[in-house]
C-alpha cells in the first residue's frame, strides 16, 4: 500500500495527524511545512497519484540558485495533510510543531510519474512565498550507510530567483498567520481533529481554522447575495 510505512510509524489514537487514505483524485497543489521535531527542517510535499510525495529538506527551500538543498526522500503522505498545523505529542513519531510554512499549486514540466521515476523531476510552483522552475534530482553517489533516499532540491534561474534567500526568516504561516513559537503555546492549536463535528458547509476542510474561515467567509457571501436580491425587488416594485 502507497501509505503503509506513514501507518506504521504512528499511532492515531496518540497523534492528531490524519489517518492514511489515497486519494482517487490526484490535485496538482504543494505545501511546505516547517516541523520543529529533534532537528527542525522542512518537510517539501507535492500532490501525485492520490498521496503527498514527500522530502524532508534540513535547510528548508530556498530561491537562491547558487544554493542547492539535501532533501531526504521520506514515506508518502496522505493528502489531508495538506493543510496540518500543530502539535506532535512527545512519545509520537516525528512529536513536535508543524507550521504550514507555504503552499499552493505545482505544475510538472513534462509527464511528472517518469520524471520522479528517471530521479530528474522538474516543475514549476505558484506558492505564497515559492514561486518559479525548481528541479528535484536523486543523487545517484551513495555515501556509506546511505539508504539511496537524497536527493537535491534546486532552484532554476528565473525572474523569481533571488540571492540570499534565507527560509527561516519567514517565519509565519500561510493559513494562520502565526510563528512557530505561536503554534507551539496556542493550547487551543488549530490541528486535524478526526472527531470534530461536521461543518454545515458542503467544504470539506481538514483543519478547524480553515473551517471557520470558510463558515464565515459563506456567512458574508450569503448576506452580500440577500441584500442584492432585497435591493432588485425594491427597484423592480418601483419601476
């Protein structure tokens, strides 16, 4: 199964992350999330074939193109992870804070499945703080001990380039806004939570944070199309 070693190396009952299910449908979106476990990196995640292909990168994503990245090939995510921001348990597989650092859509340049297979996959990303050509290459020379998992994370040269980049200095979130160290002492943290009750709009959102903003956000929807319908029966009677 494409999730087995992400089932594996949790228990569900301990942890908020997401139970493993693939996807039928296979969306083309990306996220970055910074993970403060026993060493803090960025775990680099792209959508293909029903299940978040995943890479930890130590020094996190950069847009410099001078500065190429070790990033470690790890187990399949599911796709609900897309959007998890919180808090590992102690006692837990990978325990620690996770920010979603970035995210947005990711566009393969050329068939991805015999890119990643060939270990040159290349592709473009429309993210809030990643954007342009970036290319993923598996490291064919193995170091001793190697279990044949890295791979380079590399930033093409483009008008999105940028000397310099440092990661770490963008520490806030995409979905909430708020730092690392924010998330880690929010007791009220905004993670998956399997038993949440059901939203009474048809989203399917994975997060309670991006639930309520979708609650509301169909509130001020729904109040805005009230009043221009309240507001043509007005014009029409005194017509």
């Amino acid at each position: 199964m494409a999730l087995e070693e992400y089932r594996r190396k949790r228990r569900f009952q301990d942890t908020p992350e997401p139970p493993p299910k693939v996807e039928k449908k296979t969306g083309n979106r990306f996220v970055v999330q910074k993970h403060a476990a026993s060493q803090l990196h960025y775990d680099f995640r792209l959508e293909m074939d029903g299940v978040l292909k995943s890479w930890a990168v130590p020094k996190g994503p950069t847009l410099d193109t001078a500065d190429k990245r070790l990033a470690m090939m790890v187990e399949d995510h599911p796709v609900s992870y897309f959007d998890f921001e919180g808090i590992i348990p102690e006692g837990n597989y990978g325990a620690g804070t996770v920010m979603v650092w970035d995210m947005g859509k990711w566009e393969p340049l050329g068939d991805a499945d015999a890119m990643l297979a060939k270990g040159d996959l290349k592709f473009r990303l429309h993210g809030k703080k990643l954007n342009g050509e970036f290319a993923l290459v598996h490291m064919k020379a193995r170091r001793p001990g190697s279990k044949g998992n890295e791979w380079l994370l590399i930033k093409k040269k483009d008008e999105d380039a940028e000397a310099g980049f440092d990661a770490n200095k963008l520490d806030w979130s995409v979905i909430s806004r708020r730092s690392m160290k924010q998330i880690a002492g929010d007791s009220g943290s905004r993670e998956w939570q399997s038993n949440r009750p059901a939203a009474k709009t048809p989203v399917k959102a994975k997060n309670a944070w991006l639930a309520e903003s979708i609650a509301i956000a169909d509130k001020k929807k729904a109040a805005a199309t009230k009043a221009r319908k309240t507001v043509k029966r007005r014009r029409a009677k005194t017509a």
